[in-house]
C-alpha cells in the first residue's frame, strides 16, 4: 500500500515475524546525513563506504530505521549504532568477519548469538566492533554482529557467546528491503 501526500509516503511492511505496520518515510536534511556520515566514519572501517548525497529515512520505531541512499543501505538501531545491510557487499568486505560450520547456520540465521564452539575461522577485530558472520563452506555473509570480546580472547575461548548478532538473513531488516526499490 503506497499513499503519497503530504511529501510523505507509507509503506505497509508485512513480517511473518511481526506485524504489519506502516511506515513513515522522508528525506534527511543535510545536518541528518552529515551527523550520519560522522557517526559512520567513527564505527565503519576507513574507506568503507561511498560518498552520501541523499537518504532516505524509512522509520521503524523512535530510534530504529532503514537509510537508503544512493549505494548505501544501513540500519540506524540508535543515534550511535548505524550497521550495514546485508544485501551491501561491496561495503561489508571491509568489514572483520568470522566463519561458523555449516551445522551453525540454522541458528544464526535464525536469530541466535554466535557461540565459541560454532566458529571455524576468525579474522582480527575489537570489542564492540562490527563483524560479519559468514558460513564456512560458501563464505556468504548470514548476520551482522556486535563482538563481545575481542579475536584474541575468542581464540582462547572454549565456550560461551562471542558476537551478539544483531541483523541476519531473514529479518525484519532483510525482508524490509525486499519491498524498498533502491
């Protein structure tokens, strides 16, 4: 459902896993996308992202949205927290990664935080850093992820959570972007 009025427009999101609800959509001002590109370049790896001209602001919540902008796609889940979408792989190889067997892929993508026993492979990272959860076979990225600790002590690690994953195949982020044309 589309109404467009008011220099606003509203999409009816329908989620298996939640649901549906509309969504208020509007343009950022220069200020919101300088504030954006800031916070971007604090948290993203250096030379990660392309120039940003315009976005769009597909509002969620109060502090979720999905930010659409020309070779950009990302999700705001609060003023400091901007992540990058899964469909965006040109910006995600610069980003850590971590490799999970094929026994694991359920789970993740399934919502569940990355345990120690899952992962195969680890590149280097930092605590509270972005980092990828691929699979260990097809190197496909399943999940965004918050690390917990740092690579050294995961290596260490025999058990318990080392990312908490915060946006994975299938999700309401995922299927939001199947309905918005980029």
């Amino acid at each position: 459902m589309v109404k467009l009025g008011d220099s606003q427009i509203w999409i009816l999101i329908n989620n298996s896993k939640t649901t549906p609800k509309q969504l208020k959509v509007h343009s950022l001002s220069k200020r919101e996308i300088h504030d954006i590109t800031n916070q971007i370049d604090i948290s993203w790896p250096k030379n990660s992202f392309p120039p940003i001209k315009s976005i769009q602001a597909y509002v969620i919540d109060e502090k979720k949205r999905l930010l659409v902008g020309n070779n950009l796609v990302a999700i705001q889940l609060a003023a400091d927290l901007i992540i990058p979408h899964l469909t965006q792989h040109e910006i995600l190889n610069h980003f850590a990664s971590v490799q999970v067997d094929m026994n694991a892929v359920k789970f993740v993508c399934n919502g569940a935080n990355i345990m120690r026993p899952g992962i195969t492979d680890f590149s280097t990272f930092k605590e509270s850093e972005i980092v990828l959860v691929k699979d260990q076979t097809h190197k496909k990225e399943l999940a965004v992820c918050i690390s917990l600790v740092d690579d050294e002590n995961g290596r260490k690690m025999e058990k318990g959570i080392i990312l908490n994953n915060i946006h994975h195949i299938g999700d309401m982020y995922w299927e939001m972007k199947k309905t918005i044309r980029t």
